[in-house]
C-alpha cells in the first residue's frame, strides 16, 4: 500500500502582527520570515517525519526547489513534482497575530497549472488500494477525484480552503474527509455556532452537524476537528472522541496539516483510530509552539 499526496506547495512569507488588520488599515510587522507551506506540502512532511513512506506530485516554479529538498529530507518522494519555467510558485501571504493566530491571503502560481497529463502520468505509478491525499488548492481536483476513483484508490480529501469548487468534486467517491467545524459547516449549510456548547459535552451524537456530514456521506469516515473541543472521528458505526493537548500556541499555521499527516500514519500503520486521533492530537500540539509550516512539524520521536 502506498500514499500518494497530490497536492499545493506553497511559499509561505509571514508577517508577525499586533493584530490581523482591518479593513483600510496599515500597520507595521515586527518580523517576516519564508518558510515553506502549502497544505499540500505540509501534509507530506507531516507524514515523511511520522515515518510514512509516501510520494509527494504537484508543481512548482524555479523559485520553489528548496521545498523539493524539504520534502525529500522528510523522507518524501517527489519524483513527480514538476518544476515550471514559466511560472513563479504559489504563494501566501500570512498574518501571525500576537494570540498565534493568523489569516492567509493565497496565490494559486504553479499550484494552479496541474494538468491532466501529469494527472495520468502520476496515477500510472498506484494501484487499487493505495491512498491519495488531496486538499483544495490545485487545478484538476474533479478529474483527478475521477480517475483515482476508476484505479480504486482509496480517496482521502481534506476540503481546504473550503470554496464553490469543493461543490464540483464527486465527494460520494471520497473514502475519508478531514475537516475541521467551519468547513463542515459551509459544506452541509448546518451552523456549527449553536453546536459550540454542545461539542464540549459528550453527547456528540446529538450534533446536527454530525448528522448532516452522516447523512451527506453515508459511506464515508470523518475525522471533524473542533477547536479547543478536541476531535471526533465517525462512520456509520462508532463515533470516537480524542480531546486537546493544552499548549501556549505562537503560530497555528500548519496545525490542521500535522493533525491530518499524523492521523493517516497511524491508520495507515493500523493503530487503532483513538490511538491515531491521540497521536495527530499530540503532533499538532507541538505544531502550534513553533512558528511557521513546514518547519514547524514534529518528527515522530518527538511526539511522545
Ligand atoms: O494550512 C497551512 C497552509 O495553508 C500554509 O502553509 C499556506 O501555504 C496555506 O496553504
């Protein structure tokens, strides 16, 4: 079995901030700093440092070799990441707050030129069974959902950034969903807010959040992640709660992707998925008490 992650990389510039600006508002960083980012890529380094083999495809510009050297130092494969020449790679622009917090304005660049031909070339390499891990920051997502589909690959989706574009995927083909409760929100139309309470009880099973992402996706699982109410993960049959690991956060970029890497170590390595939930609970925990993306995720043996 194998685990292939076709997806964004991005060039992450960060400004640290106050706070996130206002409309029409100037304000000076106190630092900015470059690290490599894009959900795509940080889900691969999550998984590479948690010790799973897996191939990373997308495409970069010339400006993005150094991230190629990331992954491949993390263990990834990226044998079919293209390198363009006649585009600059994506980019983001993120806001680090003095809470932690941030917002990321996003340039799609290479990320956005992914074709069908690389598409088919990549999938050539895996075969029914083996796992594909996407997010929402590429082109091509509805015909690579479709041709992995055809392989029988097992389709992993993590619907971020959530946008009109997840509505054109077929997501009854999706085998697995990572998201967190304002995507699952905006993908079902039920409000997570009057849910808050709720979610800090054990008595999920009462979620009408829950229900709809049930009923949308009968044959899926779904790990929903809910802030400082921890995470859950459910199917048709069982529903399993994994609770947070307190930490003081300086950055949460890339908390969601070291959850989702380090989630999908453990159910690949067959733990079972409490142990699995724990363990991305863990990772992610350490993610948030480091600044930037990429670099800011665990290596396995430091999530003890
Ligand atoms: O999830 C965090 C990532 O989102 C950042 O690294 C940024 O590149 C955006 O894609």
């Amino acid at each position: 079995m194998k685990v292939l992650n076709f997806g964004s990389l991005n060039i992450d510039y960060v400004y640290k901030v106050d706070h996130i600006l206002l409309k029409g508002e100037t304000q000076a960083s106190s630092s900015r700093n470059i690290f490599a980012g894009g959900k795509g890529l940080n889900q691969s380094i999550a998984l590479g440092r948690a010790g799973v083999k897996t191939w990373h495809a997308g495409c970069i510009g010339e400006d993005g070799r150094f991230m190629v050297e990331l992954l491949a130092e993390a263990g990834v494969d990226s044998s079919f990441v293209k390198v363009l020449t006649d585009s600059p790679s994506g980019h983001t622009v993120i806001q680090n707050d003095k809470d932690g917090d941030n917002c990321i304005l996003l340039y799609g660049g290479a990320n956005q030129r992914i074709t069908k031909e690389q598409i088919d070339e990549t999938l050539e390499g895996f075969a029914a069974g083996d796992y594909l891990v996407l997010q929402n920051e590429i082109s091509e997502l509805p015909y690579l959902i479709e041709k992995a589909h055809e392989k029988g690959l097992r389709i992993v989706l993590n619907p971020a950034p959530m946008n009109e574009n997840i509505q054109k995927l077929k997501l009854s083909y999706v085998d697995l969903f990572l998201l967190n409760e304002v995507e699952a929100s905006q993908l079902t139309g039920v409000s997570y807010e009057k849910e808050k309470e709720l979610f800090q009880t054990d008595e999920l099973e009462k979620s009408e959040l829950i229900g709809a992402l049930r009923r949308s996706f009968p044959k899926a699982a779904v790990v929903l992640t809910l802030g400082s109410a921890g995470s859950v993960y459910f199917d048709e049959d069982q529903l399993i709660r994994q609770g947070i690991y307190e930490v003081k956060a300086v950055d949460t970029t890339a908390a969601g992707d070291t959850f989702t890497g380090y989630f999908l170590a453990g159910m690949t390595e067959g733990l079972p998925i409490k142990e699995s939930l724990d363990l991305a609970a863990k990772a992610s925990s350490i993610t948030v008490t480091r600044p930037g993306a990429a670099p800011s995720i665990p290596r396995r043996e430091e999530v003890i």
